[in-house]
C-alpha cells in the first residue's frame, strides 16, 4: 500500500514540477546560458594547457563537462556539510542530475 503511495507523491511531485518550469521558462533558460557560460570558460582555460588535436580536444570537453557538473553538485553539498558537518548522502544522485543537464545543455546549446 505504502509504495503505491509513493508512486503517486512522485507523479504528483513531477507534474507540479513541469508546470513550474513551464511558468519559469524564462528563467530556466537563464540558468542553461549561465550552465553554459560557465562551461565555456572551463572548456576555454583547459584549451590553453591541452593540445588542439582531436585527443585534446576531447580530453578537455571531458574535464569541461565533468569539472561544470561537479561544481554545480558541490554547492549544496557544501552548504549541508557547512551546517550539519556531516557529508551528504546524495551527492552522487546529484552529481548525475547536474552531470545530465550539463551534458544535454552543451549538446544543444
């Protein structure tokens, strides 16, 4: 019985949330531009350390990518550890969200 509760809280959570970034669209597509920008001057800095060959290039999309979603991740890690000095449990889930909109963001940007 519980968990077909928890379904329900769930496509409840995911309906109420769509609706909110279709009001916000606005500033959701803000929040892409500064994912984006940021990404842009990691991806430029490493640019100047890595060769310019098909293998560096890749290797500093990669760390681009990877260094802009964990600083994303970090944030709010950091802010729970700062209160509760303790590590927080979903940062990994986290990491993946932002590793996701990163990614979906510098494919369609």
């Amino acid at each position: 019985m519980l968990r077909k509760h928890i379904i329900y809280v769930h496509f409840l959570f995911l309906t109420v949330l769509t609706i909110l970034v279709l009001f916000a669209t606005r500033e959701a597509t803000a929040g892409l531009h500064v994912i984006n920008h940021i990404y842009t001057l990691i991806f430029n800095s490493f640019a100047k350390v890595l060769a310019d060959g098909a293998v560096g290039l890749l290797i500093h999309k990669t760390l681009a990518i990877m260094i802009t979603a964990t600083l994303f991740a970090l944030i709010p890690a950091l802010i729970y550890w700062i209160i509760k000095r303790k590590s927080w449990v979903y940062f990994p889930f986290l990491l993946w969200i932002c590793w996701l909109i990163v990614t979906m963001s510098v494919l369609f940007k």
